[in-house]
C-alpha cells in the first residue's frame, strides 16, 4: 500500500516536536505572551512598530518566513503575521539570538547580492530564486533559528 505524502500541517507538527518538549514547556509563558503581542501589533491601525527588527530587516525575515511555511489552499507564515511574533521572541525569551539575527541578515544579503546583482534585497527575489538561496544557508544556525521561529509563531497562532 502507498503511502500518503505528508500534509504541510503535518510535517509542520513533526518539524515542531524536534524543537524539544522541554523548551517549550519552560518557554511556553512567554510564546504566549508573544502571540498575543502579535495578535494585537496586527490589529492597531497602523501596525505597531517592530522593537528589535528594523522595517527593512522585518520585510527580509518575513520573506524566509514565507517560504518556510507558504501560503497555498491554506494561510501561510505572512498572513499569520508571524513577523511580529519573532519580533517579540528577540527581545524576550529568544533574546539571546539578536546577533544571531543580525549576522544571518548581513550574512543573507551579501549572498542575495552575489546571486542576483540588481535584486538588492532576498525579498524582491522571485520565489524560485529565493527558495534555491535558502538552500544554500539551510543548515546554518540562522535558518534553523528563523524555521523555528516561524513554526512555532505559526502554531501559536
């Protein structure tokens, strides 16, 4: 019998229980206290200003963000807004991973600018050309940290 391939809920689920049960045991306060800061930076009109990532930076992430989980039948990453969810995990729970962050971001567009000159940025890359760059630093700290982030600050939400 064949089996079935993986839904993307699915494979999120199976993605997130790698993080560790005790982790998010003993960080679960503040995950939740990030959602909501991210439920209610979303509702205000303007948007609430990020406090560790810079607007440019915010808009790099949350292309990554977008590609590790993509909106297809189903809302993705950027329609659950978790941009500000990682915004509030770097200056609370996570904040020990601001210069990881930091580094990754310089570290992100040096390549985007050696991959496509005249892109300026990794999220003006189509989603082809972002998708083969992210392969290129997937098994880099800074990716497993934006993943984990983003999965996380999906399913809290």
């Amino acid at each position: 019998m064949a089996r079935q391939p993986a839904s993307r809920r699915q494979f999120l689920s199976r993605s997130l229980a790698g993080v560790g049960s005790a982790w998010l045991a003993g960080n679960w306060p503040e995950i939740l206290a990030a959602h909501e800061h991210a439920r209610h930076a979303v509702q205000t009109d303007p948007p609430a200003k990020f406090e560790f990532l810079t607007p440019d930076q915010a808009t790099e992430v949350e292309a990554m963000a977008a590609q590790i989980i993509p909106t297809d039948d189903t809302p993705g990453a950027r329609e659950a807004r978790v941009i500000y969810f990682i915004d509030r995990a770097l200056t609370t729970f996570d904040r020990d991973k601001q210069e990881l962050y930091r580094g990754g971001l310089r570290e992100l567009q040096q390549k985007c600018v050696e991959y496509t000159p005249a892109a300026g940025s990794f999220s003006k890359l189509s989603s082809v050309q972002q998708i083969e760059l992210l392969k290129t630093i997937e098994k880099g700290e800074f990716f497993e940290a934006v993943r984990v982030h983003t999965i996380i600050g999906f399913f809290a939400n």
